[in-house]
C-alpha cells in the first residue's frame, strides 16, 4: 500500500499582483519541481471548507482532514492549547490569551504589552486564581501569548471574546453567544478570572492585563487512525497545526529548523518525512511562511520563499512510490494582506495513479484539471480510494 505525504503550504496560492505582471507569487516562482509533480500527477480546485467562505487555517486543515466543521469545531482555543503541549480533554474549554497593557479605564493601550518575554512568574501568580467548581490550566506561549483551559462540569465554549480586538477600546465582558445555563455559567466564569487577574496584575509595570479569545470547547473528535486506518504523524513549526494535528491523534515530530518562519529549513523537514515512512502511513508537513509573507503584503518574498519550498521538494520528484499531495489550506492576498474564498491548487501524485493534461502547479493552470474542483473533505475520500482503501458504497 502506498504510503502518503501531504504538504499543506499555508496561504500558498494568491490572486493575480500587478506588480508581478498580472501573475501571482505561484506563477510568477520559479519552481520546476513543483511543476514536475503536476504533469506526472493529477491535479485540481478545492474550496477547503466551502465555495463562497473564508477559512480560517484551522477550519481549512480540519475540513482537508476529512473532519466537518459544524460537527467538531466550535473555537481555534482547544487546537492552539493542544498545540503548546497542554493535554486537552472532551469538554474542556480553551481560550487564546494575550497579556496586555490597559490604562486606569481598562482601555487597551497595547494588545501584546510590548511583546513582552518573560511571562513564566506572570502566569504562576495567575496559577493561585480560584474559582469554584473549575479547574483552571494555563500554559505559556510564544512571547505575550498563553492558552487557558478550564475544565469543569457545565461549562460551554460559545461565548464572546474579552478581547476587544483594538486598541483605545475597553476590555470586554464575555457573554453568552447562545444563551443557556451552561454559557451563562461559563461567561460569569471568565469574567471572575479576568476581574481576578486585574487585582493581581494590575501594579505590573506593562502586562497588567490578560485578554482572552477564540473559545472553544473540545467536542469528541475521532482519531485519524481510528477514521483512516493509518498511522499519521505531522511535522510543523506552527503551534496551531501541532495541535490540531495532536487532537487527531497524530504524532508530533519535531524538526530542528522547523520555525513556521521564513527561515524555517524545508529541506529538512521534507527528507525527515521521508525517514518517517518506515514507521508510519500518514506524514503531514505543515509550511507555514506564505501565509503570513502574503498578510504582510510581501509578494516579492512570497515567490521567493515558494521557490524555497520548490528545492526541497526536489527528491520527491523521484519517490513515485509515496503518494504525493501538495495543496493550500486557502488562498491569501498579498494585496487584500487577508485570507480569501478562492479556491486553492491541489495535486495528487503516485504510481498507478490518472494524470492530466496540466504541467503546472499554478491557481490558473490546474482549473482544467483532472481532479476538478473538489471542496476541502473530498480530498481524504479521494486519498484513500487512490490507495485502494476506500470502503465499497453500496453491494
Ligand atoms: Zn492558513
């Protein structure tokens, strides 16, 4: 049976930059690999999570997954928590935190108080805050970022955001997104913590405020194994995608070199997936620079960081024995600097497998390919049927 690599580039496809001669970072790269992969493959459109809707990165990996949104995601919270180590469980709630700067009106003054470092005795005094009923975890992130879950009976995730999301805007009270006991409780919940957290921070010189968003409560979700029958490990840099790969049950492997910045060694992380193959059936590499190059409005960048991915993915070129797919998880406007609804390129490459007219890996160019254009959870259904899996519909 054919093993299978799936390489999400994040944000990777574009709309045409007129800087570029009309042409997108994608077709304006040069990227013979990349191209080499389509004409020995087939190739396709997706709308990952629906035609006419904006993905966010972790409905878009979700939904790629073969996972539909309504029915397990309710919040990005419990995938970033999962995603900086902390063991999330059904029924947990997760929430994004941000240590903040506010003035004596608890108006924002700094959302990332000063991109503040050390936060580790930040988070221990936060550790003492009691609540009944709820136990509270928080876990450090990178700078002025933190996670926190809180675990407890009735508790329910859809609930706002204390985050006004702007500065010279005043801290905000959750409520309840949909009103019933469980949110109420859960609502009063986080207001008794952030009103705990201000009398303890309140004389810090910068982080003397914590902002919370993107609550989530983690439904059951079944394991990748337990949906596909394969062992799946992922590699990123991207806490994110670590943790939605965790929740699914994945193996995390890390790779030295592996950022989620422009920087990151793709090379490496491509010829360790590879090494990985004698353990496991599933390898997802997760590379994250375009997205955020493109959110920057950095085009220019853009194509040169997708000529890098282009090299490393050389020795692919010759591995007709491994399943290839190279996709997007949603297209990201280096003009717009914003995630948008067009479709991403998807390509499927393998011995055995059709191939199509198409010669290049570009947003244009596979429109007309053989795959068609498929939405984000077709694409395990059509994996595991390429390997000759798939369950038979019918009799
Ligand atoms: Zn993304």
């Amino acid at each position: 049976m054919a093993k299978i690599l799936l390489i999400i580039c994040d944000g990777l496809s574009d709309r045409p930059v007129s800087e570029l001669g009309g042409k997108t970072p994608l077709e304006a790269a040069f990227k013979p690999n990349l191209d080499m992969l389509a004409l020995s493959g087939i190739t396709g459109t997706m709308h990952t999570v629906d035609i006419g809707i904006r993905p966010g990165s972790d409905t878009a990996h979700l939904s790629i997954f073969g996972y539909d949104i309504p029915k397990y995601y309710t919040g990005r919270g419990p995938f970033e928590a999962a995603g900086l180590g902390m063991d999330i469980k059904k029924g947990d709630i997760a929430f994004r935190g941000n240590f903040a700067t506010v003035n004596e009106n608890l108006m924002v003054v700094d959302r990332r108080a000063g991109r503040i470092e050390k936060t580790q005795n930040l988070i221990k005094s936060l550790e003492k805050i009691k609540i009944p009923d709820v136990k509270i975890f928080i876990r450090k992130g990178l700078g002025h970022r933190f996670a926190l879950t809180l675990r407890g009976k009735n508790l329910d995730g859809r609930i706002s955001d204390t985050d006004p999301h702007e500065t010279h805007k005043k801290v905000l009270l959750s409520k309840p997104l949909i009103e019933n006991i469980k949110t109420k409780k859960t609502a009063k919940v986080v207001n008794n913590f952030t009103r705990q957290s201000f009398m303890i921070l309140k004389n810090e010189p910068v982080a003397n405020c914590i902002l919370l968003r993107g609550a989530g409560t983690l439904r059951y979700i079944p394991s990748f194994t337990e949906k596909y029958n394969l062992k799946a490990a992922c590699i990123a840099g991207g806490g994110l995608y670590k943790g939605i790969a965790k929740i699914l049950g994945m193996d995390i492997i890390e790779v030295k070199g592996a950022t989620g910045k422009p920087d990151t060694d793709v090379k490496t992380k491509i010829n360790t997936a590879l090494q990985l193959f004698e353990k496991y059936d599933f390898v997802f590499v997760h590379i994250k620079a375009c997205d955020s190059l493109a959110e920057d409005g950095n085009f220019i960048t853009k194509k040169a960081f997708i000529e890098k991915i282009d090299q490393a993915l050389k020795p692919l070129t010759k591995r007709h024995d491994i399943l290839t797919v190279v996709t997007a998880d949603h297209t990201t406007s280096s003009k717009l600097k914003k995630h948008t609804a067009d479709p991403v390129p998807v390509l499927i490459t393998g011995e055995d497998i059709h191939t199509d007219h198409v010669t290049k890996f570009e947003e244009r160019a596979v429109l007309t390919g053989g795959l068609g254009h498929i939405r984000g959870l077709n694409l395990m259904p059509i994996i595991i049927d390429l390997i000759g899996k798939a369950p038979l519909y019918g009799a």
